[in-house]
C-alpha cells in the first residue's frame, strides 16, 4: 500500500481478496478507491458509455456463461 492508501499492486490486491470474505473485502477496496480522490461516475455518463461500449460485451457474455447479467446494465 502506498501513502493514498490504494492497493498499487495487483498481486497484493488478488491476495488480499483470497484471504479476506468478499463481504469485508469489496466495501475496504471500495473505500480505499475513494481514499483516492475518485468521484462516482454521472450516472448519464454512466448509461451512455454501458450503451456506446459495453452492453454488446455484456450481451455476449450472457450467451456464452448462460447466466442473466441484466443487472450489470442497470443504472446504479
């Protein structure tokens, strides 16, 4: 970790995330992301970019796992 408190390297992050339940892990990495300075996305700029690059990605996705991934293009 480093002075803004963000997880620099990802072989630190990918051993922090086997060793702690997701529960406590996704909220702390979330937290140190906003540590950072970073800002929520506009949601309108959020919808416009799942439209422009992502949600054919996401729909190929679904075909290919079978599982309902509708969620993921739902505003948060």
């Amino acid at each position: 970790m480093n002075e803004g408190k963000s997880v620099k390297a990802p072989a630190l992050h990918r051993l922090l995330h086997s060793i702690l339940p997701r529960h406590i892990a996704n909220p702390l990495f979330l937290r140190l992301g906003a540590a950072k300075g970073y800002e929520a996305a506009d949601p309108a700029t959020r919808t416009r970019l799942l439209e422009k690059y992502y949600s054919q990605d996401i729909a190929e996705t679904e075909k290919l796992t079978g599982l309902d991934l509708s969620g993921w293009l739902k505003p948060s």
